[in-house]
C-alpha cells in the first residue's frame, strides 16, 4: 500500500466512527486497496472521488488479483465507509418488497377444487377445469407452458403419466400419482386441441373463464394457479427429502442451490417418475 493510499484510508476509517480492532483492519485495507487503485487511474486520494458509487463498483469489478469473494467483501465494506464519510453520495437503500412463496393448498383443498370440477353444467368445462388443477397441483405447470399443453402432450410411459412441456423451458414432467386417472380422461376428450380450452396459447387470459368457474366453493380460498404451482412443489420436495437435505446443510436459502444441481445428472425419465410420486400404482 503506497504512502497516499495508506494516508487516504486512514483519514476515511477514522471517520466512520467507533470500531472493533478487526473491523478497523478489515476497512483499512479496504479502502487502501481503492486508493491504490484510483491513483493509478489518476484519480484524486479525495473521499467525494474515491468513495463515489461508480469508482466502488469500478473497483470491485475490474481490479485485478481479486478473487470473487474478496471483491464482494471489498465493496461491502467500501460502501460501509462511504455511507459514512460521503454520506450524499450514498443515499439509504429504498426498501423493495419481496414477493414471497405463495402458500400451498392443503390436500382437502384440492379435493374440493376438483369437485368443483366435477359439477360443471358440460363435459368440456368439466374437463377443461380438472385439467387446470391436475396440471397445476399434479405437474407444476403455469402460464405459457400451462397453456401450450395439448392432450396428445399426456401419455402414459416410463411407469406413470408424463406431461410434455412446450415453450422457453421444454421438458418432460412426471404428474403426481393421485393425479393420472382424471388428467388422462382430460387428455383423451381434448385430444389434440389445447387441454384448458382456447385456440391460441398466447392469450393470457385462458384460464380466466376456469379459475372464475372454480371460485365460490364453502370454505375454499381462491384458485390461483401460482399456488397450485406451490402445491405441487411442497409435496415434490417433501418427497425428494429436499428439507431433511437442507436441514442437514445448514442452508436456509437456495442461492447456491442451482450452480450445484446444474453439475449433477438429472437422471433417466423413468427414475424421475418414481423419485416423484408419479409412479402408477
């Protein structure tokens, strides 16, 4: 650390404050690292300059010899100082809502949707409206995919029924057990036509007419096809033993979750089926 750079971080540490001793070291060498940086950019060792939002994020991205989870530590830690010494340089983090999980329906609520279902004044609104919960609680499906799914798209195979999903993430999903006896009569009377009704799957408001058909039934909630969505992965995950997997790793979020599985084979259909309940029984 040269002379300026060692001077600069200790005029900006000395500012922020009562700090504990590895604390103080931690943002020492934070912010002589940025100097360091910023002279040799021709920058002035000033707060106003070297502490301004564009020369942190600068700093952390391209200055080199840094590994990744150094330079997210630098930058917290440079953001802490300047939150303090420039302080109108940083103005406080605006809250943002976070959408949250919606909560899964319990199986007595499924029930109930389904026999909803099954007191629509016509076969075809019958049909159509037991395949939006099937497709929903029994395979996850939602928007685009959930409306491309034609009933050719249902087969039986690999031991239980596989829906074939079209669209930006095409794949084939196993549809929970319990779930195969009316979806495949689903499938079997739309045949090739489109399994929720409509003419074109880009129309966003297919399931409209279904989710309204569905509502209003004694002590249910409303139908939401996100929350189908949930239900379907509550009841996956439990049967993976995805919580006793977590539970076990200490891990509360699933950051990292997806760089892990995107290394690992996801296995033949057939052991998907019966990892996920989509076994016949």
């Amino acid at each position: 650390m040269s002379p300026p750079a060692a001077a600069f971080a200790r005029a900006a540490v000395a500012r922020c404050g009562d700090l504990r001793r590895e604390r103080a070291k931690s943002l020492l060498w934070a912010a002589g690292r940025l100097a360091d940086y910023g002279l040799q950019l021709g920058l002035r060792p000033e707060p106003a300059v070297l502490l301004h939002p564009s020369v942190i994020e600068r700093f952390a991205a391209h200055s080199p010899g840094l590994a990744p989870v150094s330079r997210r530590t630098l930058r917290t830690n440079l953001r802490f100082i300047a939150r303090r010494v420039v302080p109108d340089l940083c103005p406080a983090n605006a809250p943002l809502p976070r959408e949250r999980a919606k909560p899964p329906y319990t199986a007595a609520q499924i029930a109930g949707f389904l026999a909803l279902a099954a007191a629509q004044p016509t076969v075809g609104r019958r049909m159509r409206a037991a395949a939006l919960v099937c497709l929903g609680a029994g395979a996850g499906l939602t928007g685009a995919g959930l409306r491309a799914v034609r009933g050719t798209d249902v087969t039986a195979r690999s031991g239980g029924v596989v829906v074939q999903v079209r669209g930006a993430v095409p794949r084939a999903v196993p549809v929970l057990a319990r779930y195969h006896q009316q979806l495949l009569a689903s499938a079997e009377f739309a045949g090739n036509r489109l399994l929720i009704g409509g003419r074109d799957p880009a129309r966003r408001n297919v399931t409209c007419p279904l989710v309204a058909a569905l509502a209003g039934g004694t002590g249910l909630p409303r139908l939401e096809v996100s929350r189908l969505r949930a239900t379907w992965l509550a009841e996956t995950a439990a049967l993976i033993g995805l919580p006793a997997f977590l539970h076990a790793a200490g891990i509360s979020y699933s950051q990292r979750l997806g760089d892990i599985t995107a290394t690992l084979d996801p296995g033949t259909e057939e052991q998907a089926v019966t990892l996920l309940g989509a076994r016949t029984t």
